[in-house]
C-alpha cells in the first residue's frame, strides 16, 4: 500500500470539456479530486443527459463525500437542474458551454449582434467533422448545408487556448460552411472560476483534498 488516500471528490463533466476539466484539475493540484467524463455524443441527445448525470451520481453516493457536476443545461430545459436539486448537486452556471467560456455578458453581446452565429470551441473546432460535417450527413449530401444553416451568417470561435492549429481548423470550417469567421479567446471562464471555487470549499472542508491555485496557474 503506498499511503496515499483515494480520491474524495468526484466532477462529472461533459466529455466535451474533458481537456478542460481535466487540465484544470492538473492546475489545481488536486490530487484528490476525481474526473469522469460522460459521452460528448450526448449533446446530440439532451433529453438522455439528465438521466445519465443521474447515474453516475447514484454510483458516485457511498465512494465520494462531494460531487460537482461540469455541465451547464445543454439543452435540457431544466430537466438536468430538477436531478441536480433532488441530488443536492450543484452544476457549471449558464444555459451551455458557449455561455460557460464566453461568460454570460458577452455571449448574451454576441448573440444580440448576430443571431445568425454557430459557435465553435476548442472541442468543436478539433472534431468539426465529425460531428458537423458526418453527424449532419454534409459528407454525403454537402447541399444538405444550404439548408442547415441558411439562417447563419457568421461562425465565432470561442477559444480556450492558443493552438494555431485549432485556429485554422476553425477557419476552414467556417469556409467550409460559406460564413464569415471570427476568433474570441476566451480561456477557460466559468469553467475555471467555479472549479477553483469549488476546489477551495473543498480544501476547506479537508486541506489535504485540493491544492492552491496561483495567479496564472491554469491554462
């Protein structure tokens, strides 16, 4: 036996936000803080995500003392808070991941400008085709586009880290779909400040649990 205590805390996030959450986790030094990832595919079917959150957190009760959950509603319309109240389980604040990293002023600023907007972030941009362009079936019927998104006048990507290499997956996948294009670094936003909130109630409840988080630690 090494001596090193299993993990106390769990996050429940979406696999969208794997690279995220588990990034962050790395920054907080929270060596006892668990991190399960849930099918992203799952944002093409928001009616199933409640019932899965409620799954893992029944299989969570008994083996960790405190869960989080990292997903916003995404598309639920509630469904998945009214879980997370009868589970005593709090969750990512916004309505999805676009409000999470852009925050919710400026998203609400975005959408105003143009409501004809698709966004992208970090997870979308690297898997643009296969979710956009084979989820929607754009591989094997590309006029399929027009009708899809003749409502959309532009593509924003919201950018979590600098990679020029996701950049440039983001410009082409705005070509691709005939929008004009523009590139808001956001970082990590909610993301960030809610795990690091909820690290330090956590390390308040146990110091040995999570670990401090320096100006600038996280990605």
């Amino acid at each position: 036996m090494s001596g090193v205590s299993p993990p106390r805390a769990l996050v429940i996030a979406c696999g969208a936000l794997a690279h995220e959450v588990v990034a962050l986790r790395r920054a907080l030094g929270a060596d006892r803080l668990a991190v399960q990832c849930l099918p992203a595919d799952l944002h093409n079917h928001p009616q199933r995500i409640p019932g899965a959150v409620r799954d893992a957190v029944t299989r969570a009760r008994g083996r960790f003392a405190r869960v989080f959950v990292a997903y916003a509603d995404c598309g639920t319309g509630g469904l998945l808070d009214a879980v997370l109240a009868e589970e005593g389980v709090e969750r990512l604040p916004g309505a999805h991941c676009y409000e999470v990293f852009a925050g919710s002023d400026a998203f609400a600023e975005l959408a105003a400008a143009e409501p004809g907007t698709f966004f992208l972030t970090d997870f979308l941009a690297r898997h643009f085709e296969r979710l956009v362009v084979v989820g929607l079936g754009l591989d094997r019927h590309p006029r399929l586009a027009l009708e899809y998104f003749r409502h959309y006048r532009r593509v924003v990507y919201l950018s979590q880290r600098e990679d020029a290499g996701l950049l440039a997956r983001a410009e082409a996948a705005a070509a691709r779909l005939g929008l004009a294009f523009e590139h808001r670094p956001t970082g990590y936003g909610a993301l960030s400040r809610s795990m690091v909130d909820w690290s330090g109630l956590l390390a308040a409840a146990d110091p040995s649990s999570a670990g401090e988080v320096g100006a600038g630690a996280v990605p």
